[in-house]
C-alpha cells in the first residue's frame, strides 16, 4: 500500500453523528471488483436528492471542498457492519484521513490496514477544528505522521496519538501481505525444513 507520512490537504468538516459504512457506500456497490475506482461511490446517497442529482447541501459536492483530502468527522465514524469497501471509498475518492473524536472499530482496523489515517481527537478539538476551517481563509490543513502533529490554518497545532506498530506500518507503506513477505526467508526456510522431515506431508501431483 501506498506509504503516508505526511498530508497537506483540504479537510471537509461533516458535523454528522454515526455515519455507518452503508453510508459511507451503500450495500448494492459491494461486488464492485476492487479495480473499480470506489470514489464514484462515496457518501452515493447522501450527496443526492431523490432525483438522483447531486446536491449542493452536501458538503463534498461544494466547490471549496470538491478536492478534499481529508474529513473532519463526528462521534462515531464507520460505525455499523463491517465492509473494507467503504476504506476502498474514501481512498479512491482522495481521501486519507479522517478526523473524529470515535470511529467503528472494524473500520478504523481496515483503515489503517489500507493506508488511510484515522485519528481520534477530543470532541472539544473537532469542534475547534470545525470552527476555524469555517473561519479561517483556507481550508487547507497539514497531517504530519511522523510527528503525530496537525497544523491547522489559523496557526494553531494539535497532537494526536497512534498505535506505534501501526503508525511504522503507515510510514512504510506495509499491508498484511508486505509484513509477511518481510519474513519470506524464514518462511521458505521453515518449509524446506519441514518438507525435508515430513515428506509425507508434500502435495502429490
């Protein structure tokens, strides 16, 4: 996956409570193959109207914030079932953080499994966020990983805390997969050892 170590963006505020994952892309996208782009799909029925246009209420369809590379979320996040496509969602829309003081357990694991940074804050540091993107005369805000640090545009700076194994895993750019190919010498080592002593064990052709 794609390595994250530092983002400078324009960050949407979506003052929603527990927005879930079938919100996030709703049920009828999920056989979607992944080498679809899953951005047409985000937020898909949020954004429109019933008659399927979209809707300048919605904060992503607004010019301001059309580009936007990071959201600031409220409580809540991701909740609902577990679906790794509303991540793929948010990634292929340009997403690749999200701001919230709670998120969806399962959804905030898949995110940082896919190279998108969920950072859980205080409400009281959402709320100051919203409040000086709105005034503020830009809504660009800088995510720096390394030192686990957002700039906003008013000047001020916030902290923020993170696994430290998954935080490595972010600044690398290592999935599941990339972590265990690290160790494909010990592997093959251990198959050969066990291929040498259990030959029984091998697959016939």
């Amino acid at each position: 996956m794609e390595a994250f170590r530092k983002l400078t963006a324009t960050a949407a505020p979506i003052q929603i409570a527990n927005i879930d994952t079938d919100q996030i892309i709703p049920a009828r996208f999920l056989k979607t193959p992944r080498s679809t782009n899953h951005g047409q799909f985000l937020f898909h029925d949020m954004r429109r109207g019933r008659d399927g246009n979209l809707s300048e209420d919605f904060i992503l369809n607004q010019k301001e914030f059309k580009a936007s590379g990071i959201l600031v979320a409220d409580n809540n996040f991701g909740c609902g079932s577990s679906r790794e496509s509303a991540v793929y969602a948010l990634h292929d829309a340009g997403i690749k953080c999200v701001i919230a003081p709670s998120f969806g357990d399962i959804f905030y694991t898949n995110s940082l499994k896919n190279g998108l940074l969920p950072i859980k804050l205080d409400r009281s540091i959402v709320q100051a966020i919203w409040k000086a993107l709105a005034s503020a005369n830009s809504s660009e805000v800088e995510v720096d990983l390394e030192s686990q640090t957002i700039h906003l545009p008013d000047g001020s700076t916030y902290g923020f805390e993170i696994d430290p194994f998954r935080k490595q895993c972010l600044l690398e750019g290592l999935d599941d997969i990339d972590l265990t190919l690290k160790h494909q010498e010990s592997i093959e080592q251990h198959e050969l050892i066990e291929e040498t002593n259990y030959p029984w064990t091998r697959s016939i052709n």
